[in-house]
C-alpha cells in the first residue's frame, strides 16, 4: 500500500519558495511543488493566476476571520479542498466576481 506513496517522483515534494505581494506588503510563501502545482490548476479554473487567487483568498479569510495566522496552512488545505471536491465530483470554478472562499467552499475551509 505505501508504495504507491513511497514511489512519488521528489520533484513532487520538493520545495519553492515564491514572494508574493499581499495588502501591499511582499511576504515569502514555501510549499510543495505539488501544492503549486494545484494552486495553479484552481486559479486557472477561476480564470485567475495564482497570484491573484492567492491575495483574493487571504484578503477573505481577513474579512471572515481578522487574521490569516499561517497562510501556508491555509493554501495547503485549499489545495486537499480542492482536491477532494473533484473526487466527489463538486468540480469548482467561478468567475472572479464569485468570492474565492465561496469558490472553494467556506465550510470545507472551516469558515463559517
């Protein structure tokens, strides 16, 4: 069973690092390459880069909650959100008019 994990190619998990500019503050970001890779396949869906789904998703989670205390967290657990609605067949996409955190689902992100 845990060969088809132990066989993950390790570009996969290795990781990168990029600056992205929130609120006008640069700040660093350091994931997977797997998690980049599906940030970018669900800003593409919504017709947004990723760097754009990214500051659009943290600027709600500050309107819902005040604060994003680990945005590398949050970006992870979009990404297992994602991924678990296209199992489930709840393929999300929606305009940029459609809020990011609507867009993946507020509950599955622990928003109420």
């Amino acid at each position: 069973m845990c060969h088809m994990y132990a066989s993950t190619d390790p570009a996969k998990y290795e990781c990168t690092t990029r600056s992205i500019r929130l609120q006008g503050s640069v700040t660093s970001v350091r994931l997977e390459n797997e998690f980049w890779d599906i940030l970018n396949e669900i800003a593409a869906g919504q017709n947004l880069t990723t760097v754009q789904f990214i500051s659009e998703l943290h600027q709600e989670v500050i309107e819902i909650r005040g604060e994003v205390p680990n945005l590398a967290s949050l970006l992870r657990v979009a990404c297992a959100v994602h991924q678990q609605n296209a199992i489930q067949g709840n393929v999300v996409q929606g305009s940029a008019a459609q809020p990011a955190v609507e867009r993946l689902s507020r509950a599955s992100l622990g928003i109420n």
